[in-house]
C-alpha cells in the first residue's frame, strides 16, 4: 500500500491488481456465457427459431407467458450475478489501497496471462516497485492502438492509427471526474485533484514522445 502522493508503483500490487482483474472478467463473462446459452436452450424447447433456422438469444415472444416467464427468470437470476460480481469487484478495487499512479495504470490494462508476462518482463524493479511505469503506461496504449492495423506507411503513421491515440488522449479528460470520483476527493481537495490531472499530463507527454522517437527512428 502507498501513499495518495506517491510516484512508486508496487509491482506486488501490479501483480495482485491485475490477477483478481482477469479473475473477475472471467468470473463475468461465464455468467453471460450460462445466461445465454439458457436463453438459447429455451428458444429451442419453444421452437423460435431464427428465419434462418438457427436459434438465438434474444427474447422472441411476450404472449407466449409460460416461455416469457421463464426467459425473463433467467434474465433477472443472472442479472443479479452479474451485478454482485460487478459490486464485489468495485468494492476491492477502491478498498486495496492504490496510490494515484498504480490506479491510473492498472486501471486500463485489459490482460491475458500472456500479456502480463510481457509486460511485467518490461519492467525496470527496484525494492518491490516498478521504476518505468509511466513509461511502459504510454508504451501499453500505443501498442494497444496499433493492433488496429499496421501502424507504419511510407515515413509516417497511418492516420487511423495516430488519429485513434489522439482521440485516446482527448477522452483522458473526460476520465478525470471519475478518478476523481473513485479517490472519493472533495472540491476542496484541490492539490489531490491537480496530482490526477499532472498525471495524465506527464502520461500525455510521453505517449506524444514515443511516437515522435519511433517516427524518427522509422525515418533514419
């Protein structure tokens, strides 16, 4: 656990973060599996099949009460799973004790098991903490954006590719109430506020730094 103010990032809590985050997704997506593979399995007991015979998901009668019910008993049962399971998530993740930076950071990774050994391989750790997160924090989104497509054309970024960064960085902004939300800050809190927003500015800085050194090496 680190303080409000810190710039360490623990790589025990990149670690933790990051294997309760993939538990949790995957906890979601089977209880989304479960509930449609009922919903499916009820439209084929009740024979409504798609108009390609085929047999979805979606709700396909409101007059049919006994299968309407029944649909819509699944719906609710797994509704409430999910829910909890997004409750339950939500209630570690602001109760674990993240400083400014390791939220910031460990809130956008979305990662395999395989993803996280390469970017934990990446990592520069000195006492426990993690000495290049920022960096390899703008590294993360920029190679997450160029699996867009291929991310070089002549001597210069494809549009869509820097276009998508630049609209990753413009979105920032917007993200900032809810950090703010999440560290529970009031609106006198105005040097806790200002350390969120210098984060993403630094974050912004060397994002816009990257590029700009791959695009000249590309160049050379």
């Amino acid at each position: 656990m680190t303080a409000f103010f810190s710039t360490l990032v623990s790589a025990d809590a990149f670690d933790e973060y990051t294997s309760k985050k993939m538990r949790h997704q995957n906890s979601t997506w089977t209880i989304l599996r479960e509930r449609d593979e009922l919903h499916r399995d009820l439209n084929k007991t009740f024979n409504f099949p798609n108009s390609d015979g085929t047999f979805g998901i979606g709700k396909r009668s409101s007059v049919n009460k006994e299968y309407s019910e029944k649909y819509d008993e699944i719906t609710q049962k797994y509704k409430t799973l999910y829910d909890r399971e997004n409750e339950d998530w939500r209630f570690w993740e602001k109760t674990c004790g993240l400083s400014v930076y390791e939220y910031l950071f460990f809130k956008e990774l979305n990662l395999t098991e395989e993803d996280k050994k390469q970017l934990s391989s990446s990592f520069v750790i000195s006492d426990g903490y993690i000495l290049n997160s920022l960096f390899e924090h703008a590294r993360y989104i920029i190679e997450t954006k160029r699996k867009i497509g291929p991310s070089l054309k002549g001597t210069e970024f494809e549009r869509t590719f820097t276009e998508s960064v630049e609209n990753h960085i413009g979105s920032r902004k917007y993200e900032l109430r809810h950090h703010i939300k999440f560290f529970d800050l009031k609106f006198w809190e105005s040097r806790k506020r200002q350390f969120i927003k210098e984060y993403h500015e630094l974050l912004t800085n060397e994002i816009r730094r990257q590029i700009d050194q791959k695009i000249n090496e590309f160049m050379k």
